[in-house]
C-alpha cells in the first residue's frame, strides 16, 4: 500500500482529525488511545474506486469506544458491509453513505 496505513502518533489534544483517502484498512481500540478530546473524526475514501484496496476497512467492535467526546464520525467511501458496533454513546452524527 502506498500512504498512511495505520494511525500515527498523535497529540492528545487533538479536536479534529481528517485520515482520508489513505490506506488504513483496519481500526481497532489501540489506534485512537489516548485522544480523549477528539470530537470529529474523518474518515472518508479509504477503500473505493478512486482508492482501491484489497478489502474493505475493518472497524473493530468497540474501537472508537473510547472517544468519548466524538460527536461526528465520517466513514464514506470505505467498501464497509456493516455499521460499526459499540459506538460512542457520544456521537450525534454518523456518516456511512457509498459504501
């Protein structure tokens, strides 16, 4: 894969962050410890006909769970079969259109 292809390192004082059209195909709790202020969470074109990937992204049951704060959660364009399971109680918004 070319591009990013897991969830660096990042400030635990991050509000917002776009992981958009890379090649993160699998998410799971350890990728997101840690960023207990981020509120919005793109995530949008990671496996589709203008980013083609061997499969389709892979959200783990309870892997956002820990974002307590997220409120907006974007996922188009991912090649996803299912909703994510075990969701922030926090999410008002929820995105998964052209899957």
């Amino acid at each position: 894969p070319i591009g990013i292809t897991t969830v660096p390192a990042l400030p635990s004082s991050l509000v917002s962050l776009s992981l958009s059209r890379t090649s993160i195909l699998v998410l799971d709790p350890t990728h997101f410890t840690g960023l207990h202020a981020l509120r919005f969470l793109y995530m949008d074109g990671n496996c589709y006909y203008k980013n083609p990937c061997p499969r389709a992204l892979e959200v783990a049951p309870g892997a956002l769970l820990g974002l307590g704060n997220l409120t907006h959660l974007s996922l188009k364009y991912n090649n996803l079969t299912e909703v994510p399971r075990h969701l922030p109680p926090s999410l008002d918004t929820l995105l998964c259109s052209y899957n």
